[in-house]
C-alpha cells in the first residue's frame, strides 16, 4: 500500500551527501538538507522528527528511544546512509512502527581496501616514516631505520567474517597473508576453502595466534569493549590491531596502554569510540595509525550507498516497504 498517495513525501537529509545524490532526491521528493553540513544536535533532530516523513541519517546521528518516542513524530521511515545502524534504537523502531533501511554490499570493497592499507601502514611504519619526514627529522638512509614488519606468511585474524571481513581476506591472501577467523557462526565449507580460511570458537585462542587482529565485527552493546586489556595481553608483543568496525569496539585506554608498553607492537584505527573526538593518549603514540573514519570514503562507494538510500525511498513510497529493511 502507498503511505503517500496524494502528495510528495517530506524528507530530512542530516548531513550533506554527493551532488547527484542531493539532485536525485530533490527531483522525486521534498527535501530539507543540512546546508551548513555540521554535526547536528538533539532538537534539530527532535524537529525533523516531527515534521517530515523520512528521515535520513549517518552514523554521526544518535537516533535513540527517546528520539523516537517523542511526542508528534512524523517520521515513518529512517533511510540510514551507511550499513551500520548501531546508532538506531531498532527496537524502539519496531515499537514505533517505524521501518528502518540501510545501505549493504556497496561499500564493502573500499572498506576491506581500507583495512589492507591498515594493515600495511602498521606493519611498516609508514605513518611514522611520514610524520619524521614532513618534520624535517629524517637523516636519510640507513640499514636499521624504521625496521617494521612484512606481511607475507604472516596470520590475519578477522574478527567477523562477512562481505567485508571475506573481501578483505581475499586482498591479504593475495599479500601472502594466512587467513584466520572468529565469527558466531562459522562460514560454510565453500567459502572456508575460498579463502583458505582457518576458524577459531574461541576469540581468546585466535588473539594467542595471529599476527595482525582485524575487526569487522558489528557495534552494540554485544561487541562493546570486545577489545580490552584482557584480550590485549593474549596477543602477541610483534601483533597488530586494525579496527575499520565501530569505535566502541576497542576500550581505548587499554589500548593506549597496550600500545605504550610494547605489549602488542602497533595499531591502525579508522574509527573512534567518541567520534570526532580521540583519546589524547592515542593521539601521544607514534605506533598507532590514526584515520579520520574513511573506510567507506571513495566517491564511487559515497555515490553508490547514496542511491542505495534512494532505491529504498523509493520502495517505501511505492509499496509500503524497503529493499533492505533492518526493522
């Protein structure tokens, strides 16, 4: 059934997206876009909840019960952009009667590109070959400068093993890389035998084994923390940590101190538990890769999950429903 037969639904766009994006909602629909582009606060978000029909919001956007809850709402579909929605009371959706979409698939491929280039970066130190460099402290070369780590043989853990945890086990194995995983449910056979990937029960066994950690793990209440002092000081002293997941993944102090110590040897960090705010002792460390949230930030990929947002408007508005409905 159409929820708008008589006229053009009401949307709320709360940050700036890609050009033909913002042109392709504004010829099919009323739209009201962030102009200023800044983080929004909590009445704005209160008032687009209780003035348009959609509301369309990033993982910037804490859509929480009291969000939905409140009184007048409006809002009959969130249209999130992006795949995660731990930032999306879901329940309280449900409660609502609220669907909720997201944006899967398109932006596994730049994701797992991010995680690699992670990895490396880490191994070999390129984020502190850069900083001496742009400083003016490099006094040229010399045979024990900089010593990192190569990659070939070693073992990639991955924390999580589907569309992004899988593609980027296929860019580390053609690095040489030997694949490990631990997931809540193991992957079939076939895809094992793909990427002659190894799995582990146990998180705890496969943090003792691998070379380099790489989550992909969802955020929530579920994975909060999963990484913490406990499971800092299983890994080895030479391992890597690369998280392109949620910030809330990582307890970040213990990491800073895992890091300080020389518990583990380095990190590389796509996302931050209090985005855009990081932890000053992270900031302090010279063996931690630290990257403003650009796992997904290639045009393509920022295109392509904008008119994934539009397909599922569009499905809303025709039939009631979505193409990727999460609740």
């Amino acid at each position: 059934m159409r929820p708008y037969p008589d006229r053009s639904p009401r949307l709320f766009v709360s940050r700036r997206w890609p050009g033909e994006v913002e042109q392709a909602l504004a010829a099919r629909y009323d739209v009201t876009l962030n102009e200023p582009d800044a983080k929004l606060g909590r009445a704005a978000l209160v008032q687009a909840m209780r003035t348009v029909d959609i509301l369309c919001p990033t993982v910037s956007d804490t859509i929480d019960h009291d969000l939905i809850a409140s009184a007048g709402a409006t809002v009959r579909l969130i249209a999130n952009y992006g795949a995660g929605v731990d930032h999306i009371d879901l329940e309280a959706a449900r409660a609502a009667d609220i669907l909720v979409s997201n944006t899967p698939d398109v932006l596994t491929d730049a994701t797992a590109e991010l995680a690699v280039l992670l990895i490396l970066m880490a191994s070999r130190r390129a984020g502190e070959g850069e900083r001496e460099l742009r400083a003016g402290r490099w006094a040229g070369w010399r045979p024990t400068h900089l010593l990192g780590q190569g990659v070939n043989g070693k073992v990639l853990g991955l924390v999580g093993f589907g569309r992004i945890g899988q593609m980027t086990a296929a860019r580390a194995h053609a690095l040489g890389m030997r694949i490990a995983y631990h997931a809540p449910r193991r992957a079939s056979a076939a895809i094992e035998a793909e990427h002659e990937a190894q799995f582990f029960a146990s998180l705890d066994e496969l943090a003792t084994r691998a070379d380099v950690i790489s989550l992909h793990c969802r955020g929530g209440a579920e994975t909060r923390h999963l990484v913490d002092a406990r499971l800092l000081a299983l890994m080895k002293p030479t391992a890597i940590l690369v998280n392109t997941a949620r910030g809330t993944v990582v307890n970040e102090h213990d990491l800073a101190v895992a890091l300080a110590a020389g518990r583990i040897a380095a990190a590389g960090l796509d996302v931050f538990e209090r985005e855009p705010a990081v932890d000053p002792a992270l900031l302090a460390l010279d063996n931690v890769v630290l990257l403003p949230h650009l796992g997904s930030a290639t045009r393509d990929t920022r295109v392509a999950m904008g008119m994934r947002v539009v397909a599922n408007i569009e499905r809303f508005v025709a039939t009631g429903e979505v193409l990727d409905r999460v609740a």
